[in-house]
C-alpha cells in the first residue's frame, strides 16, 4: 500500500546518513567515521567536504586522495541503493 511504502522510504532516509560512514575510519583520526564531511584538520571549527579527500591533496598524497576518493564513492554508491531499497 502507499502508507506502507511511504513509511518504508521515511526508514530508509532516516537511516541513510549511516550509510556514509567508514569503518576504518579518517586516516590519523579513525574515530571521525564521516565521509562525507568532518572537521577540518586545518580549521579549526570549521568543517571540510569529502575531509579525507582534501586533506590528501592538501598534504600531497595523491594516492591517499584516490583511495580516498575510492571509500566515498562506494559510500555514496551504498547510500543509493539503501535509498533504493536495495
């Protein structure tokens, strides 16, 4: 039914931020799990976008930044599908 499925897609939007989280981890702050932001490393309060990515390009690492690059995308791509229901 159409309450059902609505009620089914609300569980699944509130639980897809989950989906972006790291199991391993920030590279030198494992305990910040977010991929998809963070507080930056070099602001202080301020947060950065996709952190691991711009701290890699920021500290020259340019294989640090594809693997990085890499963990986001399969993030991103399993938050799709949860959405999905997948």
């Amino acid at each position: 039914s159409s309450s059902s499925s609505s009620s089914s897609l609300n569980d699944r939007l509130a639980f897809t931020e989950r989906r972006f989280l790291s199991r391993e981890g920030l590279p030198g702050r494992q305990w910040f799990k977010h991929v998809l932001q963070a507080p930056g490393l070099y602001k202080g309060y301020g947060s950065d976008v996709f952190p691991a990515v711009m701290e890699a390009i920021r500290d020259h690492k340019p294989f640090l930044a594809q693997r990085q690059i890499q963990t986001a995308a399969e993030r991103v791509t399993d938050a799709a599908a949860f959405l999905l229901g997948q």
